[in-house]
C-alpha cells in the first residue's frame, strides 16, 4: 500500500493518541456554566472536539461569545488531567517503528495547540517521528488550510506526490487535499465521514499499513 510514498504523514489526536470522552465533556461543560452557555447534547461537544471550524461551532451550539470561551478554556484545560486521560492507540508506536524500519520519513502534523501536542506526543514513547509540526494559526492557518503541511514538505524536502496523509477526519482529507497529498482515512468510529471522494483507501487499524 505504501510503496510509492518516501513520506508518511500522521495526524496525531485521534488517529495516533485519543483522549478520554469523559475529559471532553467535562471541560466544555464547565466552561460553559461558568459563561452561562448551553448544552443542548452531547454530541454537540464532539463535534466541538474533533471537527473543524471550531469557532463557528461555538457560536451555532454554546451561544457564548468566541473570545470569552476560549479564555476561559484555556483555564480550565487542565494539562496534567488531560495528561491522564490521554492514551496512544495500541497500535500506533508499532506502526511507527515498523515504517521506519521500511525506510519512510514519518511526520506528524497536528492542528493542536503545541503544549497539548507535546503532551500527546509523549504517549508515544519511542515512536520514531522524523518530523513533529504543531499548526501556528496565526502563520500557517487552521486545517484544512495547506500552508502549513507545504512548509512540512519543504522542511523534509520531499513532493506532494511522494507523500501520503494518514487521518481520522474531514479537515483531514481536505488538509491533504489542498495540498496535493493522498490521504488515507483511519476509521477509529468517532465521528462522520463525508470526504469519501478524496481517499486512496480506508483502513480501521494501522496495523493494515504495513502488512
């Protein structure tokens, strides 16, 4: 499957570690009483956790102002409870030892802010990551926007099409898209699919990367 591609590229929360649903759901919700915002149900929260857009989905769902929710979520995320309930998946640190015994450049490339990012990163223990990039809003722009995977291909001085893009995602596959890179989706069965037209293959473990 990966014979073609010099560079594999991972998204990292989802697709090579996950949090705990429980830390999400108590985290926005006492962000929210304390804003005075609303929950309407769960499932609004995910779409807060994993999708794209996030500041859109603030306004459409909590009804509290942008600004003052992520003020006071930066207050509440606490890092060494996050740290807790954050786990690599069990099949990604072999995945990752594997591909670099195949001779691939790996990167991560996450949409995380850099001290969660560093945090996940950590779960992964001796995983072999040539190239570990955490998205500068303010610089590269939020998924899908490409600037910053470009800058990620210049860095390790591979082409677009020397590269694939491994994700759990939409923002995933349009991230890849954008920047001209197949992607391959990685069902870990916590949200809906709907970039179905933009993949090479869909897999449900990273084991199926290397066999």
């Amino acid at each position: 499957m990966l014979k073609k591609y010099k560079h594999i590229s991972f998204d990292l929360d989802g697709t090579l570690v996950h949090t705990l649903p429980a830390y999400r759901y108590k985290t926005v919700s006492e962000v929210l009483r304390r804003l005075g915002g609303k929950i309407k149900e769960e499932r609004d929260i995910d779409r807060f956790w994993l999708e794209a857009n996030r500041d859109a989905i603030i306004e459409k769902y909590f009804s509290v102002g942008v600004e003052d929710f992520w003020k006071v979520f930066r207050q509440v995320d606490n890092e060494e409870e996050r740290a807790a309930q954050t786990f690599a998946y069990e099949d990604a640190e072999d995945c990752l030892i594997k591909l670099k015994q195949m001779g691939k450049i790996i990167s991560v490339i996450t949409g995380a802010p850099e001290k969660i990012a560093r945090l996940e990163q950590k779960k992964l223990k001796s995983a072999p990551i040539d190239h570990f990039f955490s998205l500068d809003y303010n610089v590269h722009g939020e998924k899908p926007d490409p600037r910053g995977f470009l800058s990620v291909l210049d860095k390790l001085g591979v082409k677009p099409e020397e590269t694939v893009y491994i994700g759990n995602s939409n923002e995933d596959a349009y991230f890849s898209k954008n920047a001209g890179v197949d992607f391959i989706y990685l069902e870990r069965q916590q949200h809906e699919f709907d970039s179905k037209d933009w993949i090479i293959k869909t897999i449900h473990s990273l084991e199926e990367l290397i066999k």
